[in-house]
C-alpha cells in the first residue's frame, strides 16, 4: 500500500484541493501518512502570493529532498504554475502538474501502480477534522499588485446542485464544520449559465438537514451587497466570523491598487456587520509598504484597524509580484515596510485580546480540531481557539465550550456539553 502526505501552502483553496486529493488516493488503496518523513509519494501545493511563499515552498522541497531522499515529490500549485522550470529543477521533484491538471493529480500520482484494497476509514477522512469544499477558482479583478489572476485563470463557478450534494455527503460522513472556499469567492456564479450568485448557493445550503456549521474564506468587500450581508448575519448555519480583503486604510492607495473602494465604505461594512452580528470576529487583510505608500497612507491603515470593530488582521508586506503593474512602481524601503508591518501586527494582538476578553463567560459552539497533551484545542464559531485542559473528546465532534480565561497567546476553557452546532 503507497503511502503519501500532502503539503499545501497558501490559501483555503489550496487546502480545499488537498482535501480531495486525500480522499481520492484513500479511495485508491493509498494510506495517509502522519508526517512527511513517512510518505513514499509527496504532494506539495504552492502558493506564489508573495515572494516569502515562493521560498517557502522552494525550502521546504530542498527539504523533504535531503530528509526524505526516497520520497516522489509532486509540485503542483501557482508557484508551479509560475514557474515550472524553476520547480522541476529542484532536487526531488517527480511530477510538476499544472493548476488546470489539478483535478486529474490522484490518478496521475498513481498511475502505473497496481490498484489496492480501499482503505477504511471511521468517521471523517483523517486528512482534516474539518471539511473544505471548493466552491470557485480563479479571478476576474485586476489588482495592481496580485499575481494570481495570471496564474488561476478566470472566475469559475462550480455549480449549485453539485456543491449542494458534495455538503450533504460530507455532513453524513459526519463533518460538523464545513469551509467553503473560493480564490474570489464573492464572484461566485457570475460565470454560471443562467448566473447565480454566493447568495444563492448560501441559501441552498442554508436549506440542508443536518447538525454542521458552515464557515466562509475571504469575502471581498466590493461585493458584499446588502441582501447578501444581511443573510450572513442572520444565518444559523453561517460561522459569525467575517474575514474581508480590505488591504488598505487610505483611499489614494486604494485606488493605486486598481480597487474601488474606500476608508469610509469599508468603516460603514464593519459598523454594519457589527450591528447585525455583534458576537463576530471580524477580521481583514492589509498590504504595508506598497510602492507610494507615504507614512499619512498607513496612519489611515492604523487608525482604520485601531478605531473599526476588526479583531485581527492578517499583514502582508508589499512584494513585487513579476507581471502585475506595482511591480514596475518604485518600492518602499525594507527596513519601513518590516517597521510598520511589525507596528501593524502589535495592534492587531491587542485587538485580539480585547475581543476575546470580552468573551470571558460566555459558552460559545466550536468543533474539537486537536488533542494535545492534557486536554483539547476547541475552534469556536467565531475563530478563537480555546485550550481546554483535562477533556476528552472525538476529533471533528462538535461541543460547547465556555471561556474561562484569556492571554495574549492563549485562550482556556471548559466543556459544557456535546452538539455544540445543532440549531
């Protein structure tokens, strides 16, 4: 029986794909390694976001190429997709495969091999204790500074019916907690003939029987019309944890990052979601030092982040992306750009730590995502991970769990009980 592991860097979407790689090479007899170190076969999805993630991903092949010198790596992903020479040219590599080969990856990894037994599983498939379900690929903006539209391709929709009936299965596998993703997610449908919409599938979703939380990947604020808000809001099958590609506080920036949005529009978005859903982690993307970025266009980043009812923040230092129109603008020294990401992701932890604190005994719904040593790690509806000292509980199962106590780096609690999503 071949055994693999798979690597994914990068986005949900990167994760969604590996997700059902596991569950087509298990069908096939494979069996899923724990770590890296045991797996014959190596499935590395790259991500090409920023030139960190490029060495990322070229580290850890030279990695698993020196530890694991017998192992058969296959590249695949938008670095792969970006640079197919350069990856090919790693030590290890067996396959480099194409993101639009993507689908045909678990039979070209097994090809030439004698089919196997398929191998049991009980409960849901032990790659991830949550389910991911892509929903929608590629991009239709133009964001002066991202490179993935040049390497995903143009927005597609898989349709409604299909994404529907994938839900069902794997809430009858037993997933208590669902991720939806999507490269552009709010696009979804757009492309689908008759359209639809992220609504509409939301609401089909919304529909279905069963004890599961639905949670959502990165939503584009340009896209969030007032219907759709307001379903999210109101859902009961919706995690209230909002994730917004914001990327800017000041709107000259923004309209240099080709995105018609503004300070103010997205101030009156999180005012909103805030009014609808005042339990919701609301969090969002931000890019420090893009070329022109002068120190009053991040103080309105700053005060954007200090003065909105955001959580968190996830802080990309600007890097030039080869091919997109930034790349050509001249850069932001390194030294600025490290001194003002670090400054940015210090109020974003103390953002964090309000927020939790303001969840100190309160009993919230999570899924169990990890056992460790002494106790349990809980991810709740609204995206804080809770140490739960002394629990016991199956992987994947859905529980309540009440906050006790907050730091800065960790969140404790306890469990109240079982069917922590039924509605």
């Amino acid at each position: 029986m071949t055994s693999f592991f798979i690597h994914p860097f990068g986005c949900r979407v990167n994760q969604a794909e590996a997700f059902d790689w596991a569950a087509a090479l298990q069908k096939k007899g494979w069996r899923l390694a724990e770590e890296d170190s045991g797996g014959e076969v190596i499935i590395i999805n790259t991500c090409t976001l920023t030139a960190r993630a490029d060495r990322d991903g070229r580290r850890y092949i030279r990695k698993l190429a020196q530890e694991n010198p017998n192992a058969r790596l296959v590249v695949t992903g938008c670095l792969a997709e970006r640079d197919p020479e350069g990856v090919r040219a790693l030590p290890g590599v067996w396959r480099v495969i194409a993101n639009a080969d993507k689908a045909a990856l678990p039979g070209q990894c097994a090809a030439g091999e004698s089919p196997a037994a398929p191998a049991r599983a009980e409960g849901p498939v032990s790659y991830r204790v949550r389910a991911l379900v892509k929903a929608q690929d590629g991009c239709d903006m133009a964001c002066a500074f991202c490179v993935i539209p040049s390497v995903r391709g143009r927005s597609r929709s898989l349709p409604a019916a299909g994404l529907w009936a994938r839900v069902e299965e794997l809430v009858s596998a037993g997933y208590a907690e669902i991720v939806l993703a999507g490269i552009h997610l709010c696009s979804y449908g757009r492309d689908l003939r008759p359209p639809s919409s992220l609504l509409e599938l939301l609401s089909g979703i919304e529909e279905l029987p069963g004890d599961f939380r639905l949670r959502l990947s990165s939503l584009d604020p340009r896209l969030l019309s007032r219907p759709l808000l307001d379903f999210l809001a109101g859902s009961r099958r919706i995690a209230p944890h909002f994730h917004l590609s914001l990327q800017h506080g000041a709107d000259r920036i923004l309209r240099s990052m080709g995105r018609e949005s503004t300070n103010a529009s997205y101030r009156e978005l999180c005012a909103g979601l805030e009014r609808r859903s005042p339990e919701a982690n609301l969090g969002a993307d931000f890019i420090v030092g893009f070329p022109g970025e002068t120190e009053s266009d991040y103080e309105a980043t700053v005060r954007l982040l200090e003065e909105s009812p955001l959580a968190y923040a996830h802080v990309f230092s600007y890097s030039a992306r080869p091919g997109t129109k930034a790349a050509e603008r001249p850069a932001v020294d390194r030294a600025t750009i490290k001194s003002r990401a670090d400054r940015l992701r210090r109020l974003s932890g103390r953002k964090s730590l309000a927020f939790r604190r303001r969840l100190i005994g309160r009993t919230l719904p999570g899924v169990v995502i990890q056992s460790k040593p002494g106790g349990l790690e809980v991810l709740t509806s609204n995206y804080v991970d809770v140490l739960v000292p002394g629990a016991a509980a199956r992987l994947g199962s859905p529980v309540q769990v009440r906050i006790s106590a907050v730091g800065e780096r960790a969140t404790t609690g306890e469990l109240r009980g079982r069917n922590g999503y039924r509605s």
